[in-house]
C-alpha cells in the first residue's frame, strides 16, 4: 500500500544523495498544487467542501490551489463565482459544465478527474468525506493508479496524515509514499473553514474546463434516476451546531416525533442510531455514525441512544454531549458531558413543554 505507517524516507546508495523527513518536507512544500473536489448546492459551494479548502491550506501554507466545480445551468454559474472568493487560497475555479456531471456519479466525475490531473499534474487531490467523496475517489485513485489516503483529520507533513482506525478509538499517522497525486478524502468536523473577509483583488479567475478529451463510454456505465428527499426547514444533519438524536429506545416511528417537536424548537437537525434506523424509524439518511454520517455540533442530544462503538465513532467530536438513558451503565454516559439516569418521554415532555418555540 502506498498509505504506509509513518517512518523516516530515506534515499540512500551509491553516489546519490541522502535527505531525511525534514528536507524531504521541505522540498515537497515548494512543489504543492492542490485541486480540491468540491460540491455546490443552490449557487453556493458547500460548508463541507469549504472545509476541503482548510485542508487544504494545513497541507502548505503556500499551497497552489485549484478548486473544482461540475454540473450545469445558472446554479453552477453562481457557485463558481462564490468559489473564486472562498477562500484566499484559491487561484484558480475550475468549471466543467454538462448535464453528465450535473449529478454525484462516479463514474463521469471519475474520468473527469483524471483528465484534469493530467493536464494540471497536482501533487495532491482533496475532497470532503461525504457520499459524493466517498464514492468518487476510490475510482478516481483506481485510474490514476495510485492509493488513497481517507478520512484525514490532521496534517502534519504535506505526505503525513493522521486518521482514524478502529471506529475511531485509535489514531493512526500515515505517511504517503506513493507516486502524485496523493488523494485523500478529509473529514469535514476536522477542519474549520476560513472565516476571514476576502478583499476584492483576491477573487480567482474562473476557466472553463475542456470536455472534450474525455472517455464518454464511461458515462454510460451509470444513470441517474432520482433524488428522494425530506422537505424540511431543519438544518442539514452534516452541518447542524444542534442535533437530536434518537436510538431504539424511542421504540417506535411515531414516539420519534416527539424528538422532531424539540428539534423545531432549538433550530436543531434529527439524527438516529443504525438500531433505529434499521428497526425503519426513520429514513437512513438521518444515521449518525461510522456507517452514517460524521457531525461534531455545539450541542448533541442524546434520547434512548446506548452508545455502541460504531454510533461515538460518528459524533465524539461534538462539542457539548447530553445522554438521556434509563440504563445507568450505558455506554454513552462515558462520552457524555451532562448525563440524565431517567425515562426519556418524561424528560422529553419536559423540555417540549418548557423550552419556547424558536422564533
């Protein structure tokens, strides 16, 4: 595998030359160019691939980087131009626009990437660990033949990287001795996006990427059929400062909208367990967990949740932690920062009661 544990890197032998973890480092900050994968939804590029770009930037604080964007139409347009001010790291906005890569498939996107590396030659390839990242950079890495290194949630080194293993009970440091480009895939709580003002002279130029050498066969191997979704004024489950979440002990479909009710009232998104989830309580798109999806919010509620392994691999990174559990040996009271030993609807018909409706 290219994505090795950390050692020293060494050349050595006969009349050549020899350079330790820090001259090699050195040397790779001076040769770092960065695309970064990102996402865009109603003309604006999302939270997650705004982290991208932090990543990013804790690769090389001199880092060349080109930012990404696909898909079609006026909201591709918008997104662009919110792009090329996101971030004063960014050079260049690429955008590939067609109704082929208006969709997340892989397939077209992975092809797409490749032809970009090719031209650009980036040392390193970043996308955020969403469905969409998951699922593009696997077979971007595939045809470029190269490893990946996923869910970095620290860099140390331009090559060297910090990941977690065993549902995120262990911390493993990677260094990435593989042949360019190194693509990862970061988890986006890692990563604070830039929150400083961008001055005006610093917007990027935009360029339009040229289609035209790519595989089309490849387009064909996928077809988009349609998007299901949940119409909801609740903020997105990945990107929530509060979220709610509920396990198998809320016992069923119908008990879960008590949890919706407190979700309205604190502005807060509503997560479930994978217990919960397959017991059909509510949609797998609300899973939070190593199968799910990753949050670290201000606030995380707890109701009926035990605390399996693979659930705290999805969300110990949260801020502020409240359990409410009628198991005093639940596992989720050793993660907790405020834990409360009593039957959940009583509580939660006491928080509904008394908290006021967010104005």
């Amino acid at each position: 595998m290219a994505a090795m544990v950390v050692g020293a890197l060494r050349r050595g032998g006969g009349g050549g030359f020899r350079r330790g973890p820090r001259g090699l480092a050195q040397s790779l900050r001076r040769l770092v160019s960065t695309l970064v994968v990102a996402e865009h939804e109603g003309g604006f590029v999302k939270p997650s691939s705004l982290s991208a770009l932090a990543a990013a930037e804790a690769i090389a604080k001199d880092n060349k980087v080109s930012l990404l964007l696909g898909g079609s139409g006026p909201a591709l347009h918008k997104a662009a131009e919110h792009a090329a001010s996101s971030h004063p790291l960014v050079s260049e906005v690429l955008v590939a626009e067609s109704d082929a890569l208006a969709h997340p498939l892989a397939e077209p996107w992975a092809e797409l990437l490749r032809s970009v590396q090719q031209k650009g030659g980036y040392s390193h390839i970043v996308a955020s660990s969403t469905s969409f990242g998951k699922n593009l950079l696997p077979r971007a890495a595939a045809l470029l033949d190269v490893s990946p290194v996923t869910d970095v949630t620290a860099i140390t080194e331009p090559r060297v990287f910090v990941r977690p293993i065993y549902a995120g009970n262990a911390l493993c440091t990677v260094r990435y001795t593989g042949e360019d480009p190194c693509i990862m895939s970061i988890r986006s709580t890692s990563f604070s996006p830039a929150t400083e003002a961008m001055s005006e002279t610093k917007v990027a130029p935009i360029t339009q990427v040229d289609l035209s050498s790519l595989n089309e066969d490849s387009f064909r191997k996928s077809t988009w059929v349609n998007l299901t979704s949940q119409d909801t004024e609740r903020p997105d489950l990945g990107n929530a400062q509060v979220v709610v979440t509920g396990g198998r002990g809320l016992k069923s479909a119908e008990n879960f909208k008590l949890l919706e009710q407190l979700a309205e009232k604190l502005g807060a998104a509503v997560g479930a367990t994978r217990a919960a989830v397959d017991a059909g309580f509510v949609p797998n798109d609300l899973q939070v967990g190593q199968t799910g999806k990753i949050v670290a919010p201000a606030l995380y509620m707890a109701f009926g949740v035990s605390g399996a392994i693979q659930h705290l691999a999805g969300m110990r990174d949260s801020k502020v932690i409240v359990a409410v559990n009628k198991d005093a040996d639940a596992p989720i009271f050793q993660v907790a920062d405020y834990g409360l030993v009593a039957d959940l609807f009583e509580v939660l018909d006491e928080l509904i009661k008394k908290i006021p409706d967010k104005k």
